[in-house]
C-alpha cells in the first residue's frame, strides 16, 4: 500500500499518471489516502490487452460516495484496494477473457488480483 497525493501528475506506467488514480468523491477533501500500487499494473495490463485508452472511473471512496453508488457496506474501494474501469468497445473482450481464464485473467492473477467484477 501507498499514499496517493492530490494533484500528483507523477506517472506511474507508460499510460498512467497518479491523479487518474486518485479519489473522485465530492466529499473527500483530503490531501492523500491509501491505495493498493498493484492496481496500476492491473490497469496497465488491461490497457496492453484492450490497445485502447482505459479510463478509471473509480478507485479509493469515502464512506457516503461507496453508499451512494451502490457499493457493498465493505467493499475493497473503502480501503483502496479496488478499481472500475471504463474499458470502452473492449468491455466484451476484457469480460471474456477474465470468464474463459485466458491470458489477461491469468496476468492479473499473477500480479495479485484476485477479485473481479
């Protein structure tokens, strides 16, 4: 785990930089929260597999953002050990693959995911 900063335009892969991880709950007003760093190499991967732009729509929540989209009262977002990623036209290609077990699944697995939704 590590501190995501506001405001950090630090990259941390070929296609990421930090703020794109970082909380978007109109109520968090802190300056940084805890974040699993093995989520960007899942987003990583994912961007490899889809050879188009991802774009992660959430990450670290606060309590009454997780409540108010729906999430479980202990959802893995709370702790920031959790990602949604909007995928685009490859959304039916990246849900196969993690169905099926094929080659992009089993990448995730081996870098430590082991939750998918």
């Amino acid at each position: 785990m590590i501190q995501l900063s506001r405001g950090s335009q630090k990259p941390v892969n070929p296609f990421f930089c930090v703020s794109e991880f970082f909380c978007k709950c109109p109520d968090f007003t802190d300056f940084c929260h805890p974040f699993d760093d093995t989520l960007f190499k899942a987003a990583m991967l994912i961007r490899y597999f889809t050879k188009e732009p991802v774009i992660v729509n959430s990450s670290y929540r606060t309590p009454l953002c997780n409540k108010n989209c729906g999430g479980a009262p202990n959802s893995y977002h709370l702790l920031g050990k959790a990602l949604d990623l909007n995928c685009g036209s490859a959304l039916g290609a990246v849900s196969d693959d993690i169905v099926s077990k094929g080659p992009l699944y089993r990448s995730l697995r081996q870098c430590g995911i082991n939750g998918f939704g």
